[in-house]
C-alpha cells in the first residue's frame, strides 16, 4: 500500500502510514476507549506523541505505540473531565442558598401566627366570618355580601374593622 492517508502531520519519515492502517488504529481505540466520536482526535494527538518520541527513542511497534498511547489520552481526558465536575459541583454546592428559612425564623412565625390566631379570637364571629372570606377565600366585596345577606358597605365596614384591631392587635411583633 502507498504512502496515501490521513496522516495529520506529513509522512513519518521512513515508514508511511496508509488509510488501511489507519482505520484499522481506529478500529482498536473505538474498541478500547467505547468512544467513536472522540477516537480520530485521540489518534491524531497519539500521533504527534509518536513523532515526538520517535525524536528521541526507537519505537519497535508503532501500532502499539498509538492505540496505547490514545487510550491513555483518552483516560486522561476523562479524569480530568471528572476532576473539573467534581469541582464545579463542590463549587455549586458551596453557592448554594437555602431557600428553607432558619429554625428561628420559623419559631418566629408561628408564634406569630398563633399571635394572630389569637386575636381573630377577640372579633366577633360574623366579623371575623367576613375577614376570613376576603383574605383566605379571596372573595371579593360583592360576592361576601351576597353569601352573608348584608350590604357591600358593611362588608367593607367589618373588614375594616378586622385590620384595624388586628393591626393594633400585633404591633411589637
């Protein structure tokens, strides 16, 4: 076979490398690393390896040399891609907020809410009847008026009545 392939960084000297050697080289990292996206970019950078190496030392097994040698790119790859997660994710979870509010906070507001419970105690039951059905029920004036058979302006005169005590009702709290 002639000296024709993808080979990224010219011949390699005296030994060519051919589009059959190479697909076979990519065939065995595929199988190696179960990454067939990645595979041609491990090979080309265990390539420039080779050449560097080959600068230096003689390399018996050139085939071994690059299947290995993309593998190990490969692993490296994803440790380092794990590494990077990892500390990302250590990152993010040291940003976190928690949204829950404190313990305090929340001894805070049920005493507030029994406060509040209290004091919807001290209004009389049909004030209290008609502010309960414009701030929980989230009825409108009209339709309190006509549930309770009363006029609208008493609805507002009770609900009215209603936040002004309870208003008074939890000042310092």
């Amino acid at each position: 076979m002639g000296a024709i392939g993808p080979n990224p960084c010219g011949s390699m000297s005296d030994d060519p490398i051919n589009s059959y050697f190479w697909s076979k080289l990519l065939r065995r990292i595929v199988r190696r690393t179960g990454n067939d996206d990645e595979a041609e970019d491990l090979l080309h950078s265990a390539f420039i390896r080779l050449e560097r190496y080959r600068a230096k030392y003689t390399v018996k097994n050139r085939a071994a040399f690059l299947v290995t040698t993309a593998v190990n790119i490969g692993i490296d790859r994803y440790r380092r891609g794990l590494h990077f997660a990892e500390s990302d994710t250590e990152e993010q979870l040291q940003n976190l907020v928690d949204p829950s509010p404190a313990a305090e906070e929340v001894v805070d507001a049920a005493a507030r809410l029994n406060r509040v419970k209290s004091g919807l105690l001290q209004l009389t039951p049909r004030t209290r009847e008609i502010f309960l059905m414009h701030r929980l029920d989230e009825m409108k004036y009209r339709e309190i008026a006509l549930k309770v058979g009363i006029s609208q302006s008493a609805v507002e005169k009770h609900i009215a009545k209603a936040a002004l005590f309870l208003g008074e009702w939890m000042e310092g709290w």
